[in-house]
C-alpha cells in the first residue's frame, strides 16, 4: 500500500480552492508506487492525480515539476502541474510538498512488443528534443558520483563474486566517463527510469509517461540504455530481445538520429544503465530506509542484466 500520508476529501476542501478546479468531488489512494503517497482525484473540473512528497528534498523538487510543466507545454504526452492561484506548482499539505497533476488515461503495458517498444522510442527522442531548451539543472542524482560513493557501502554485504562483479564494473565506467568519446555525448534533461510501469497504453498507442523523480541531466544515450533495458529484455533472463531493441532504436533513431560517437558508447552505456539499478536495487535491499514499508525490488535481475551485457554484444545502433 503506498499511501504514507492519510488524507480525506473533507481535509482538502478548503485546501482545494486555491487551485482552479472547482470543488473536489472524490478522492481515492493509489497502491502501486513506493515513494510518494498518490491518490486519483476527482474534481469538477476533471481527473487529477495529486502526489505528496514523502521523502524527496523540497530542493530537488522545482526541477522535476518544472520539467513536467516545460514538457508537457510542446506536447509531450506527461502530466501537466497545475498551478495555484500564485502560480505555485508545489504547495504543502499535511505539512509536507504536494502537487497535483492531470491525469494519464490507459494503463501499463507489462508484455511489451516491438509495436510499444517503437512507440516509447519515438516519445523518448521527442522527449529529449523537447527538453534542449529547458533552462534550470541538476546533475542525474544516481549518475557516476553517486554510483562510486554508494559502492563501497554495499561491499560489505556482498559475495566475492558481486563484490568483484562490482569493483571492475565501477571501475570500468569511470574509465570510460574520462575518455573523450564520453564528454562528446548529447546531454540534456533525461528521464532516467522509464520503465514499463512508467508509461500509460491505450492500446498500441502511447498516452504518456510519469514518474519523473529520478530526472536530471546526463547523456540521452544513457536514458535510451536505462529504457532498453527494461522494455527490450526477456524478463527471466535480461537477454535483449532483437526485435524489441530494433524496434525501439529504429523509432528513436527516426526523430534524433544517433550521431557516431553514440555508436561508439552504446555498449558501455548499456552496461552503466545495468550498474546504476543493480545499485541501488543493492542498497534499497541491504540497507533499508527506517520506513520502508514494501519489499524492495529484486537486486540480482540486474545483476543478470549487467552480467549480460558484459558477455554478449548488443545489437547496434541504427545508421
Ligand atoms: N499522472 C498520472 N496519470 C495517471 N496515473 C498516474 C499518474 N501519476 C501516477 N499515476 C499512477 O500512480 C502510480 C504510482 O505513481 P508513481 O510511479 O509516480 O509513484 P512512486 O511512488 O514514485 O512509484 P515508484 O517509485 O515505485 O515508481 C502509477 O503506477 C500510476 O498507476
Ligand atoms: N525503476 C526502479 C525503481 C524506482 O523507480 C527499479 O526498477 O529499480
């Protein structure tokens, strides 16, 4: 159950009116989601999705609202902030940062096929075009300087095989975040963990895409490998599914062409976009936030994902 923070329709009746939606008609927790306490709100004015902020920084927080709204106004199928009466996208309630947003129509497509994939290609590389001239940042907060300071916390809980598995994979990716080919790479804002859960179907149509409190700004290859390597994958395994990547780079590649030194990182990104989930994956599991109330994910499915990676090429970007 992932609503942390109880709240009524009676506790948001006065609340409401600074926002231009009219009455607040019904309110209902959402259970999926383990950050944030989310409800589908109903008000006379349509469908909302309101989001109390349980754990993230009130600093960090500007940035993703922003993004959303900066997104959402050049058409990118993601949730629209509402704004209050002062223009205000987040205000408190229960003494903690909310905000709300419209609400996606559809629903997850948990069995992916090349059809999807392509469709979440496109939106990705729209996405990334869109967000050129958004003018605030913030580094990617689960980026390389994250990664080398969370290692060495894990170490201690791991087998020889993970711990030696991990050493040479930070290692690896530090190396290569020195080279030139590295600094050469298409920057911007990235979602950063768009995931099958984070993306609405209706149908073979994409609605939109959410969750945005893991973006910031870090190569776009990287946010393709973080995508790849969720929706192109046989589950069971993490072995990249040909059709699926193909489909996927192909869509992508049809609305920002991959230039020639993403050609030549593709593989090291796969590999990294692998170590950021199994990290934190590892951390979440060996190291438990106080308040955890749900069962963490499953650390070793990207660890299999990473262990892939390294043994077989992937197939190649388009040209
Ligand atoms: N704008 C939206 N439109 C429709 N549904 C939404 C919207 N935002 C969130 N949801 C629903 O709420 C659920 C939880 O949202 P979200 O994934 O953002 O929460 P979270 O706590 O950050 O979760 P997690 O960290 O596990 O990804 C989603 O699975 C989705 O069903
Ligand atoms: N997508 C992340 C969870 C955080 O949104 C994971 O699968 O580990």
């Amino acid at each position: 159950m992932a609503v942390f923070t109880a709240v009524s329709l009676d506790d948001l009746s006065q609340w409401i009116k600074q926002f231009p939606l009219g009455r607040a008609l019904a309110l209902q927790g959402i259970s999926s989601g383990i950050d944030n306490s989310n409800f589908f709100l109903t008000t006379e004015r349509g469908e909302f999705v309101l989001t109390i902020f349980e754990n993230l920084g009130i600093k960090q927080l500007p940035f993703y609202v922003q993004l959303m709204r900066h997104l959402a106004e050049r058409g990118i199928p993601v949730p629209a902030p509402v704004p209050n009466a002062d223009g205000e996208l987040v205000v408190t309630l229960q003494g903690k940062p909310a905000i709300i947003v419209s609400r996606l129509s559809g629903a997850s497509q948990m069995d992916p096929q090349p059809v999807h994939c392509a469709e979440v290609g496109r939106m990705l590389a729209r996405m990334h075009l869109a967000g050129q001239d958004f003018e605030m940042t913030q580094p990617n907060l689960r980026g390389l300087d994250w990664v080398g300071a969370t290692a060495p916390q894990v170490l201690p809980f791991l087998s020889e095989a993970e711990a030696a598995l991990l050493r040479t994979e930070v290692a690896f990716q530090s190396e290569f975040a020195a080279t030139a080919g590295y600094a050469a790479l298409a920057r911007g804002p990235v979602h950063a963990d768009l995931f099958r859960n984070n993306v609405m179907f209706e149908g073979e149509r994409l609605t939109g895409c959410f969750d945005f409190y893991f973006a910031g700004v870090d190569t776009w290859l990287f946010d393709v490998a973080v995508t790849v390597n969720d929706w192109c994958i046989d589950l069971a395994t993490g072995a990249l599914d040909e059709a699926r990547v193909r489909a996927l780079l192909d869509a992508y590649h049809g609305a920002r062409p991959f230039t020639p030194e993403e050609r030549t990182a593709w593989q090291p990104l796969l590999r990294a976009a692998a170590l950021r989930f199994w990290l934190s994956r590892l951390y979440d599991f060996h190291l438990p936030r106080a308040a955890e109330l749900l069962t963490p994910h499953d650390p070793t499915h990207f660890e299999r994902i990473l262990r892939e990676r390294i043994e077989r090429t992937a197939p190649e970007l388009p040209v």
